[in-house]
C-alpha cells in the first residue's frame, strides 16, 4: 500500500514537543487539503533523524472494513522535529486503546455482535517483538458487541472493556506476560424501561471505564441509565470487582454519561454527557463522588458530545462535541475549587471523537472520524486557546489517538 509523508515544520525559537507543527501524512486517501484552507504540502521527513527506537510513537485507531488494518503507528523525532509513517497493527476496528505501565497495548475491535475482540499486543523491544513494532499476544472474544472502552487495572492484573451495545462489562486476567487470559467476568446492568431519551437509552450503554486514582474504586458510564456505577476493586483476589456495584451516582435524565477524567490531585473528576452537551463536575473523597457542577459545553442541542481532557497543567479543560457546531470547547479550572468557566470553541474537522494532548501540553491532536483526519492544534501557553495550523494527519475514520511511551529496553 503507498503511503505519502510529509514532514513536520520547526517553528523558530520551539524545542521538543513545542517545535512539533505536522503538514500531513496521507492514509488510505493519499495527501488531503486541511479541513480549513487546503494548504497542506508534500515531502517526505528530513534525513538524520534519531533511531526509530529512540522516537517518539503516536498511535492511531480508526473504523475499518471487515480485515483491514486499523491500528496504525508514527514516529515523531522530537530532536528535528520530523515524522513518518510507521506502520500497521492487524487489529480490525481499533476504536480504543490503553497501554500498561509495562508497555503492553490493549485495543478493542468494536464490533457489532458478540464476535467482537480484545488484543493484546507484546511492546517492541520485549520478545517476541522486533525492536521497532509490537507484535501479535493475544487476542480474546469480549462475548459482548460493540466493546467502546478499555483499561488496565491499576495493579495490571486485568482489563476491563466496555461494551455498548452489549449493554455489559467484560473483565479478563493478564498473564506474566501481558498477554490476556480466558475472561474471568461479564458484569451486566439493569434497566427499567426508557430513560429521558428514548431512542438512545433503551437498554443499558457501558460507554467509559476509569479506576480512581487511589486505585479503590471502578467506575463505569451507563449512557441508557444516565448513572455511573461504582465497585470496590478487590485487591489480590482472582476477580477484579464483586458481580454488582456497591453504589451509583445517577445524574440529570437525559445526560447521557460517556468519558470522565480526573485531576492529578485525585480529588475532582470531569464527565463529558453526550447527550446533554454538558460536564459534571464531581468531588471525590475517596469513598463517594458527588456532582458539584454541571456546566453546558454547547448550546445547539446536538446531543454529541464525545471526549474529554485536562491540560497537563490542569489549568484548562476541554471536550469534543460532533453531530452540529463540531469542535472543541474550552474551559478555564478554578485552582481552588476545580469548578469550570466557559471561555470558548474552536471549530474542527467533522466529527472529533477522541483528541489527546502532547506531553507538554504545547499541541492537541484531534481524531475527527468523517473528516478523515487527525487535525493538530496548538495550544497557547497562557490561554490554552487552540490555534488552528492548517496541519493534519489524512486517513479513513480515524477514532482514537495517543502518544505511546518510548520502548522498553
């Protein structure tokens, strides 16, 4: 398959991460025009560059037809500031992923019936695998359709996947060496007949699974029960979670919980509604979250909302919203109470469903699914405003992106 790259430009006066502005790398599509101008150019990446095992790695998941590669891999030298396309992984589908503290990706096939899969791929650099790719561990049947999320345990002795449509949680024991055992538990949730939003919560809808950072506690969004259902993470035990929660946050009708995130201190989490267009802000005291704020994130009515992030500083927050006013909005946080002020949007691509940060916070890449590219904003470091480059990465249905850590040795 031909691939065109092109190269990373270096701002003057910019190091590291904050030198990093992509004109493009072509997909499936070849090299497209920026969503905004069409200025993107051609060229391959500069010479001189470090050892692709000394790189830097962004990973990219997107929608796929039945055997196709979805997974895909780039390197990003932060000493010239240069990127190229890697490779792919053979995973079908790859709508999320998260690495272990060891390295090891686990991405989630979302499909629609119960052949939907989990995998789990060695880090390069640790055999099996080559030194510059991961290579083939695992791969195991969620038993439920359409797995949307996933995570490791914080003791990494499981993952965990959310499966939509399934309307269920799937927990699987990692072996020695990262590979993923038969599943150990399938957690399921009641539903009493429609919520506030009848054709979108008919039934039971896992959507994002995230453990608190004092590792204690694992919660799961129900989208259908407008809820986020808590367990006590049993540790040393050979299952991950009692078969029911212990307790539930239930939230506004009609909210529709999907991501949330939280702080550095721990204390303060962040939901993203999709189909409110709104966020939660909750107060963690390491037994309960309690709602504290909620706060619109769009006023069109769309119901879209996707994903959801602080700045590595915490000083800003931000979320995607698709469907209308497709974008990124921006919040300012309170550094004494963690609750948010609205301070604007910035137009994207179609259909931003997931977007990460460098490390430095200096850039944000966006993964807008319909306009079939990653886009690549810089964020100012007073604001946090995002400043729209012209700059992306063009390829079919791109859903999920993240930086992966640099290989063990």
């Amino acid at each position: 398959m031909m691939r065109h790259i092109t190269p990373i430009k270096l701002i003057a006066g910019a190091a590291m991460w904050g030198a990093m502005v992509l004109n493009g790398c072509s997909g499936r599509q070849g090299a497209g025009n920026s969503a905004a101008d069409g200025n993107d150019s051609t060229a391959v990446a500069r010479e001189g560059a470090a050892p692709v095992d000394d790189q830097v790695r962004l990973l990219i998941g997107r929608y796929s037809a039945p055997g196709e590669n979805a997974l895909e891999a780039y390197s990003f030298d932060p000493e010239t500031a240069s990127a190229q396309f890697l490779y792919e992984i053979p995973v079908e589908n790859a709508s999320f992923l998260d690495i272990s503290d060891r390295g090891v990706i686990y991405a989630v096939s979302e499909s629609g019936d119960k052949a939907s899969q989990v995998t789990a791929l060695t880090p390069p650099g640790v055999p099996p695998a080559s030194s510059t790719r991961p290579s083939y561990s695992s791969r195991r049947p969620t038993g439920s359709a359409d797995p949307c999320h996933i995570r490791v345990s914080p003791d990494g002795r499981f993952v965990a996947t959310a499966n939509y449509t399934g309307g269920t949680v799937a927990v699987f024991p990692v072996n020695a060496d990262g590979s993923l055992g038969e599943r150990r538990q399938l957690l399921t949730f009641g539903h009493n007949g429609k919520g506030a939003v009848p054709d979108r919560q008919e039934a039971p809808h896992p959507h994002c699974i995230t453990f608190t950072p004092d590792g204690r506690r694992m919660l799961v969004d129900d989208l259908g029960n407008d809820v986020i259902h808590c367990y006590a993470v049993t540790q040393g035990a050979d299952s991950l979670v009692a078969s029911q929660p212990d307790s539930a946050v239930k939230l506004e009708p009609g909210s529709g919980p999907r991501h949330l995130t939280f702080n550095a201190k721990g204390d303060m989490a962040y939901l993203i509604n999709e189909l409110s267009d709104r966020v939660t802000v909750l107060k963690y005291d390491g037994t309960t979250l309690t709602p504290v704020q909620y706060i619109g994130a769009d006023k069109n009515g769309a119901g879209g909302a996707a994903d959801i992030h602080l700045s590595p500083d915490g000083k800003h927050l931000y979320a995607s919203l698709r469907l209308k006013n497709d974008g990124i909005t921006r919040f300012d946080v309170d550094p004494e109470t963690g609750l948010l002020t609205y301070r604007g949007h910035t137009p994207t691509a179609a259909h931003p469903r997931n977007f990460t940060l460098t490390p430095d916070g200096r850039y944000m890449f966006v993964a807008c699914r319909d306009g079939n590219r990653v886009q690549i904003f810089k964020v100012d470091e007073h604001t946090g405003s995002l400043i729209d480059r012209h700059r992306s990465i063009t390829l079919d249905k791109p859903v999920y992106v993240n930086f992966y850590p640099t290989p063990v040795r």
